[in-house]
C-alpha cells in the first residue's frame, strides 16, 4: 500500500510546487524508503519554503507528553522555519500563530494518529484548520493507516462541556475507527469548518488491515507510542494518566503494563484475570520505571496480553481494570489531581467525557460499571451508522475533492 504522502509526491505535487507551505508534521512523517516527508517537499516539490508546525512532542518526538517543545533547524537550511505550535505552559501555542499560516499558500499536514480520540495529534489537525478556514489558505491532508483498524470503534460520545479539550475536541468515540483525512473530513463538514480542504487517500489500504498487513514499517509517532501494541491498548490503558498508577512510562513498554508501589502482582492478574475479558489475559509484571511517576520504586502490576484483536475492546478493559485496582488498596488509590492537557474538568471526566465513571469507581461495583457501558451502545450505533459517506474507505478518493491547483 502507498501513503497519502506519496500520492501526493507521485500525482499531485501541483498543489505545492514553488509554493510556500506550511506542514504539519513530525519525524515519522517519512516515505515507504524512509525519506523525510520535509526532504521530499523541497526536492521533489521544489517548495519556495516550509514551516513546520510540530504537534505535541515536537519534530522529532522527544517531549514528554503535556512538555513544551523546542523551535529546531533543519539541516540549516534557510527554506526552512520551525516554529513552536505546542507548549503545556501557554495554551495560546496549542493554535499555530496566524502570522505563520498567513505566510503560507497552502498548508499540508502529514501526521500519523494512533486510534484514539486523545491521541492530541488529530486536536494539532483541528487547530491549524481552523487558523486556516479564518485565513483562507488551503488545507491538504494526507492521509496515513488507523493502526488499530477502521472496522471497531469503542466509547461514548458526550461532545458537550466541559468534556471538550485538547484529549476531546471531535465528536467521536473512545475508539474511532477512522483516519486522520477521515477524521479532517469529518470536522470540516459536521463541524462547520468549512476550510478550503482537499485530502489525498491512501491507495491499497482496507480498513480491517491490521498494520502489519499495510507492509510499512513502524516509526513511533510519540516517545510513548513504541508499537502497533501499544496504540491497540493505548485507547484503555491511557486511563491510567488520570491515576497515581503508573502506565509504565519510564520503561521501554508504555501503555503495554501498569503498576504501583503497593500493588500485589498475583494479586492484581488473578482479580483481573477473574473478569473473564474476551481477547485478553494479563500476567504478573514488576518493573522500575526510571522517571514519571514512582520513578526509581519497584512497582508491581500486570502485562496485559492481547489473544485475540477482533475479541478485545480496550475501553472497556480499561475501565474495569482501573476500577479492580482501586478496589484493591481504595487509601493508596488516588485520582489525577493537577490539570490535565488544558480539559476544565478532571483528568478521568475529559478521558471517558462523563464524570458518572468516576462516581461508579468510588461508590459502585464492577457490575455497575458494566452496566454503565450500556448506555453507550445507542452512541456507538449511531455514530457507525452517521458515517457511511467514509465507512469504505475505497469511496474515499470520490468525496476527497481532489483538484488541481
């Protein structure tokens, strides 16, 4: 299969050459020969210049999540400009500043997402769409794999406040099932951008592939996303950042295990293992993460096996599991007290966009829980069902309204 990015390089560099372009993108932005994406705009787009706007974790991906990034060089080259479109402690560079859009003639992102609505690198999409809708300059959007698949999606909806935030600002579930163009498309028609956009689809790629089908190798998007592992647990495990249990950051497997100080390994599996999870096990674990939280304590936790991709719904896993871990030691458990990627509610409120779960953790039980998830079944549904004009991805390349420049 060939990226949005080189059909693009291949068929469409109209768009771009001898134009100045603003490109939102970072190091994993390559081709199938691992060219960088920026090398491929200068040389072969013949591009008058380029600024990059990198998103969360900066260009080349070594920020920490919720850490401001720095402006880089590239190969000191006076045709490009990097400029700092992400910073945790000025909410004002979660847009890219306008003065660098204006300076564009068109703006292309070529940024791979993981699957899951808090996934920031689709919000970085969103913001630069809307400085370009106000600015008139075109957007193109090329378009990369969903790691996890386009077939399953998983979670509520609740797009209201005060769930919107950086981790929330698509009205999509947990798990999407869709692609970054998809997900382009998608703002900008039930969101009302309206932005000049054109996206340019992948070609070979179905949406039950699994990412070792598309043949490309894995470049990790952000310093915690080491594996299509762990994008496919991320959309449960992840709710571990609203905790004081480590999601194993720190080690060389984020998001594949969690754990705390005061944890009982056994313990901890067999009480999950009791839950009876289709398409998943989890395993004794002890490690030692070397920064984040409980850096340098041994923490015991669990390693959590996928058996079967089709079977595991990551979400709700997620949930209960966080749930049977607080029950464990309810006085050493506690919630995610300061903000969290600039939501206005608690950190566990903007993940699941409800604050019923939390209530559930503190005063129900594990069948509460289950039976909350019910009550997302009519979201799910109508979700699925309101996207047919993307649900096959080979009518994609119709609605994209490609055209020349």
């Amino acid at each position: 299969m060939r990226t949005g990015l080189e059909v693009l390089l291949d068929h469409h560099l109209d768009h771009i050459r001898g134009k100045r372009v603003g490109f939102l993108a970072n190091y994993a932005s390559i081709t199938s020969a691992f060219r960088f994406a920026l090398d491929e705009l200068l040389e072969r787009g013949e591009c008058r210049h380029i600024t990059v706007f990198a998103p969360e974790h900066g260009f080349w991906g070594d920020a920490q999540y919720m850490a401001a990034i720095r402006e880089d060089g590239w190969r000191r080259s006076e045709r490009v400009t990097m400029v700092r479109s992400y910073d945790a402690d000025n909410p004002r560079f979660l847009s890219p500043d306008p003065r660098a859009v204006a300076d564009c003639d068109v703006l292309v992102a070529d940024i791979q997402d993981v699957g899951a609505r808090y996934y920031t690198y689709a919000a970085s999409l969103l913001k630069l769409m809307g400085v370009a809708k106000d600015l008139g300059v075109p957007i193109i959007v090329c378009d990369r794999p969903n790691p996890i698949g386009g077939v399953l999606i998983e979670g509520p909806i609740n797009f209201h406040e005060p769930y919107i935030s950086f981790v929330g600002n698509l009205p999509v579930p947990n798990r999407h099932g869709m692609t970054i163009a998809e997900l382009a498309i998608l703002a900008n028609d039930t969101m009302h951008f309206d932005c000049d956009l054109v996206t340019i689809p992948m070609e070979g790629w179905r949406r039950s592939m699994s990412w070792d089908e598309t043949g490309l190798a894995w470049v990790p998007p952000s310093p915690n996303m080491p594996s299509p592992r762990a994008a496919l647990l991320y959309p449960g495990t992840c709710f571990w950042e609203a905790t004081n249990i480590s999601e194993a950051r720190g080690t060389t497997y984020p998001f594949d295990a969690f754990g705390a100080p005061w944890l009982d390994s056994f313990e901890l599996s067999d009480r999950l293992n009791e839950l009876q999870l289709e398409g998943v096990l989890f395993r004794p674990h002890v490690f030692t993460p070397t920064f984040q939280k409980h850096a340098k304590e041994l923490c015991g936790g669990v390693w959590v096996h996928v058996t079967d991709a089709q079977k595991f719904r990551p979400v709700r896993a997620g949930l209960l599991a966080l749930k049977v871990t607080r029950d464990i030691n309810r006085e050493k458990f506690a919630w995610r007290s300061s903000q969290y990627e600039f939501a206005h509610c608690a950190a566990i409120d903007a993940l699941i966009r409800s604050s019923r779960y939390q209530l559930l953790v503190e005063r129900g039980t594990i069948d509460d829980v289950r039976e909350w998830f019910t009550t997302w079944e009519a979201d799910e549904r109508a979700f699925d069902s309101a996207r047919p004009r993307i649900s096959d991805y080979e009518q994609l390349a119709t609605v994209s309204n490609i055209r020349t420049a």
